[in-house]
C-alpha cells in the first residue's frame, strides 16, 4: 500500500515538475523570438537610420545652409540608435535573468522531490521500527503465555507442527 502511494505521489510530483519545465521552456522560447526579432527590428531601424544619416550627409554638404539642421537630425538619429541598442541589451538581459530563473525553479523541484522520497523512506523505517516489529512480539508473547497456561492447566499437551506456521501469520518486513 505505502509502495503504490509513494509510486503515485512520485509520479504526481513528476507530473507537476514535467508540466512546470514545458512551461518554462514554453516561456523560453516565447523570451527567446521576442528578443530575436527586436534584435532584427533593431538591425534594420540601425540599417535606415545610417542610411538616412548618409544621405543626410550628402545633403548638407550640397546645401550649406541646411547643414547645421542635417547635424541635429543625424544626432537625434544617433539617439534613437543607442536607445534600441539599450532597448536590445535590456531584452538580452531580461532573457538572462529568465533562464536563471528557470533553472533555480528545476533546482527546487529537483530538492522537493528528493526530499519527499527521503522522508517516505524515513516513515517507511518507523512503521517497520515502531509499530510491525512491536506487534510481533507481543503476538509471539501472547502465544507463549497461552501455550504455558494450557499447559499448565492440562487441557491439552501442545506439540508445534509445521503446518501451525502459515504463511498468513508471518508478517514481512
């Protein structure tokens, strides 16, 4: 019986870590495409804005008065530039932080596992200990006693044949 409840808490505990683990994965992979895909948004948006910083350029140049203003786009430009970068660098560490997440969350699972397969096997030894050995030995007492009263008592004279000793009354631990 204590074997079929700790196979199907085990299995439940399993369940629940599988369960958990394909969501963090899940989770993961969610993080993961996002990230790639602000990282090719920021390639492309880098890719324009340095494109347009050269035509800017090339317009300042050919139009002198209009430089100055052509400067402050391309700073702006600039600007927008190392705010998705921080944007990017800001997801690459969020995704960091998540699968360190997700590995301390496997670690508990992991310790809470063991820890309830340790303490089914510390109750297991304290049943055996404490209440199956105890009852044997009071059985095996009473029938002593009973066996020296009918004895002594006359009733009968008790001779132990092997088929008193049945598989039934022994107990298995």
């Amino acid at each position: 019986m204590l074997d079929t409840l700790l196979v199907v808490f085990v299995g439940l505990v399993s369940l629940a870590f599988l369960i958990q683990s394909i969501a963090m994965w899940r989770a993961f992979q969610a993080v993961q495409a996002t990230a790639e895909r602000l990282s090719a948004q920021s390639e492309i948006i880098h890719k324009d804005v340095q494109e347009i910083a050269t035509r800017l350029k090339a317009a300042a140049d050919g139009l002198q008065p209009l430089g100055r203003m052509a400067e402050d786009v391309s700073a702006c430009l600039r600007d927008l530039t190392s705010v998705v970068g921080a944007r990017v660098t800001d997801m690459d560490d969020f995704l960091r932080e998540m699968t360190r997440v997700g590995r301390e969350q496997a670690s508990k699972v992991d310790y809470v596992v063991s820890d309830t397969v340790k303490k089914f096997e510390d109750t297991t030894d304290i049943i055996k200990r404490d209440i199956i050995r105890p009852a044997i030995e009071i059985s095996a007492f009473i029938k002593a006693i009973k066996s020296g009263l009918e004895y002594l008592f006359g009733r009968r004279t008790r001779e132990v044949g092997a088929e008193e000793f049945s598989d039934e009354d022994q107990f298995q631990y």
